[in-house]
C-alpha cells in the first residue's frame, strides 16, 4: 500500500488557544489529490451513515464538496415522534429540542483554510415540514411506518471536505479534546487508505429494466388544476402558483447508480445522496435556498424557464427568455418575495440584489436566475434564518400562504423530499440550503419525482405541461425512460 504525506492543517496548539471556549474543536488534516474521484471515493467507503453532499458544477461560490461518515448522532422526525441514537419519543417541541442540539455543538472558524463545515448537522426538511416554521396546515397529511420523514438530521464530527479547485482534500475530526479528537482523525485517515486504495473490481454488468407506472394527475386533470389557478389568480388569491406533479416509475436499477447517471446527465452545485430508513434520495438541485457565511446571507432564486436546443436554438431561445414579459414579471414578483423573507431575519437596509435575471444553462433548459445578499440580524438561530425563507418563493407562489394551501387544495399527493431543503448547519453556525427540485426518492424499486412550474394568468395549459416535462428529463434519463412517453 503507497504512503501519503497528509499535511496538518491544526494540531494540539490550536486547541489549547480555543481552551473551554467551544465543545466541538476540529483536527484537520490535507492532502492534494490531483486525480481524485470523489464518487468511487464515497461508493467504497463502508459507513452505512454515510452522507454525499456534491458540488458537481463548479464555480467560484461553489467549490467543496463534503462527506459525512460515522455521525456521533442523530436526530429524525415523522409526525411528532422524534428518532435518536439512543431512544424514541414524542415531542410537540422537536423543533426546539433541534435548535438546543445544534447549540450546544460550537466550532471555531478556521479563516485560514476557507473549509465552510469542518463538523455539523447534515439532512432535510421535507416540504410539509414547513406547518412547523408557518400557519400552514396539511389536513390529508398522513404519518405511519411507511411515511417519509418530516426532516431529519445527522451530526457528523467526521467528515471528508473536497476543494474541486484546489484538489485538496480535508479529513476533518471534531471533538472538545485532542486526545479522543486525535483518535477519530486516526480512524478517518483509515477509512480513506480503505477507501482510496481498493483495487477496482470489475462488476458483473446485470440487466436494468425500468418503466413508466404514471402520473399523479392524467393530462386532463392536470389542465383542469391549472384552469382552477387561473380562477384563484383571476379572483385576487394569487398572483403566482407552483403546481407541481408527481411521476412514478419502477427501476431495477441501485439508487446510487440513478445519482450517478443524474448528476453525469445534469452536473449541478447542490447534488447530494443518502439513506434514510428504506428511503434513498438521489438529489440533482441547481437551487440555493439561502446560504450563511459569518455575518452574510445570500440567496439565489430560480424562476423563468426555457428549454434547450441545438446552438442556433439557445440563442434564440435565450433571446426569447429575456424578453419574455410573463417569464419577467413571474421572476421580478419571486425575487421581491424572496427579499421580502430575506429581511426578516437581515438589518434593516442590508438587503440587496447583486445580479439580476442572468440567463444560466443546464442540461435541459435555460433558467433566469439572480442573487440577493444581506447581513444578518445578531444571534439569529440557524434554524430561524431556515424557516424565514422556507419553503423557498420559487416552489411556492405569491403570496406564500394563501398559494400554498391553494398547493395543497389541487395537488393529490404529498411532496415528501420535493421542494424541501437539503443542507447542513455547520458547528460554527454558518449554513446552506439547496431547494430539492430535479429529484428522486427511491424505496424498494419504486421510483418517485415531481416536476412542477409556475403559473401566471397568462399560463397556457398544455405549454406548461410541456415546460413540466422538459424539467423532468433529467430525471426520467437517468431512469432509462423516454420523455415522449410522458408528452401528449
């Protein structure tokens, strides 16, 4: 087995410099690895708790990806029944009893490094956990064994942080003391030699079957909702709606491969992978929901969509987005609300929008994206900033409420994992969300994903059907499913 020098980045120094004043001091180790495969990397390691959080587009905001191995605990909500390591109860205070778990974990910033999460909590918070953060009520709203989990977190004082630009990887090891700090760094720089250094085995290739079950809506009803948009929106209700459906299929295909397939399909900077129970989900998201780093918060909506073509295509399509004054307007009252949330938890006059209506490609389609930043209020909990803007403007409507029990007037099913967040909250008390849109959920072969679209007055029925399906190819590619199986 070859020797790697790692290079240590904090030692026994630094923790006797931060003393008593933090319980979760990290022990950090680097190498840089020119060749480095992060998804082989994370398929060989052996951790059932492992958890991928991926930057697979890589730019200058987005340039680490993490993983989560050995949590030291967790904490998971179905109803009012809260899951740890050590016992199961019932709580109508989970949400508070998370807010004191994540406080009573804190961590120094390491300035020198950039790394932004040496230890925290990493999970979700599925879409209808939002009746926790709002007014919001979901009366069909069924929690059994079989149920998703309404959010779920585990904390990690183990995690494997990769800089894509530097190529440097970062074992990262937390505890209050160096000694038992030293040991878990020990036990990570065994998991990567494990992990690393595994000899590729070439796998059997076996048969992959997958195929279409259908749709929540049918093609009609599906245009009868939105005519009942359009009656909201014309009597004053909404100015905006999201109106999603869900697309089932079966797949004899691994969850992870599906990730795989999905992100080389759709590289995107808020990818992610993990297991929750019989749940797997495979997360392709483009979206930030918000985002803290020291005293600033930021927050980039996504609203306007085309889809892509050939060269000549793009640029007409481009063209056409931009000047498109229905696609304008939606994304004009969606950054207005989006700065509206931002200042409830921001100093007075530091909201601001930083770019505006830029034009971004994916795979699929084109999207009109801007950027809103702020500073945030003084000992604002990571949870408050969270629920200030979740669920985020662009999965909802306008005005947020009133559109979302309109949501859960029409739509039939749960969302479960769809327009949720997916994230972390560092020990340092700096955050990010993604808002999980271009998504599966996975349990025993059945595959789920919803596609969904905002709807204006204007909205044409079957043109937003179109959109619905252009925005699920993604998805149904990585099944091995056409999309003309679902187009009309």
């Amino acid at each position: 087995m070859k020797d790697l020098a790692f290079i240590e980045e904090t030692g026994e120094k630094n923790f006797e410099i931060w003393g008593s004043s933090f319980t979760k001091k990290p022990l950090v180790a680097s190498i840089v690895l020119e060749d480095f495969d992060l998804k082989t990397f994370f398929e060989n390691l052996k951790d059932k708790g492992k958890m991928l959080f991926e930057s697979s587009k890589v730019d200058e905001k987005n340039r680490f990806s993490f993983i989560g191995i050995h949590p030291e605990d967790f904490f998971h909500v179905k109803g009012d029944t809260v899951f740890t390591k050590s016992h199961e109860r019932v709580s109508s205070s989970h949400l508070n009893e998370l807010k004191k778990e994540i406080s009573s974990r804190t961590s120094p910033v390491l300035e020198s490094l950039e790394i932004p999460l040496t230890g925290g909590a990493l999970g979700f918070f599925s879409y209808e956990a939002s009746r926790f953060f709002s007014p919001i009520k979901f009366p069909s709203l069924l929690r059994d064994e079989s149920s998703f989990f309404d959010y779920a977190f585990w904390f990690y004082d183990e995690l494997f942080v990769f800089n894509h630009t530097t190529k440097s990887l970062y074992l990262c090891a937390s505890h209050e003391f160096y000694e038992e700090a030293k040991v878990k760094l020990k036990s990570l720089k065994k998991d990567f030699s494990s992990a690393f250094f595994i000899s590729n085995q070439v796998k059997e290739e076996k048969k992959i079957s997958s195929h279409l079950n259908g749709s929540n809506f049918d093609y009609k009803s599906y245009l009868e909702a939105i005519e009942k948009c359009r009656d909201y929106i014309e009597s004053g209700h909404s100015y905006q709606i999201n109106l999603s459906q869900e697309i089932s299929c079966e797949s004899t295909d691994s969850p992870w491969n599906i990730y795989k397939k999905l992100i080389s399909i759709n590289p995107v900077s808020y990818g992610a992978y993990f297991s929750i129970g019989d749940f797997h989900v495979i997360c392709g998201s483009p979206e930030l929901l918000v985002r803290k780093c020291g005293k600033k918060l930021l927050t980039r909506p996504i609203a306007g969509t085309r889809r892509r073509g050939t060269i000549e295509e793009n640029s007409l399509f481009e063209k056409e987005l931009k000047e498109d004054k229905k696609e304008r307007a939606e994304h004009a009252m969606l950054v207005d609300l989006m700065r509206n949330d931002l200042g409830k938890i921001s100093k007075k006059g530091t909201v601001k929008i930083d770019t505006y209506a830029e034009v971004v490609h994916y795979t699929h389609v084109m999207h009109l994206e801007s950027d809103l930043s702020s500073e945030v209020e003084e000992e604002t909990h990571p949870i408050d900033i969270f629920g200030a803007l979740f669920p985020g403007g662009t999965v909802t409507g306008v005005p947020k409420l009133r559109t979302m029990e309109i949501i859960e007037e029409l739509e039939p099913t749960e969302r479960n994992i769809y327009t949720g967040s997916v994230g972390y909250i560092s020990y340092t008390g700096d955050l990010e969300f993604n808002i999980v849109i271009r998504s599966l959920l996975f349990k025993d072969n059945h595959v789920s994903f919803h596609v969904g679209g905002g709807l204006t007055y204007d909205c044409i029925g079957k043109q937003e059907y179109k959109e619905t399906m252009n925005k699920g190819k993604s998805q149904l590619s990585a099944l091995g499913v056409h999309s003309h199986e679902m187009l009309r």
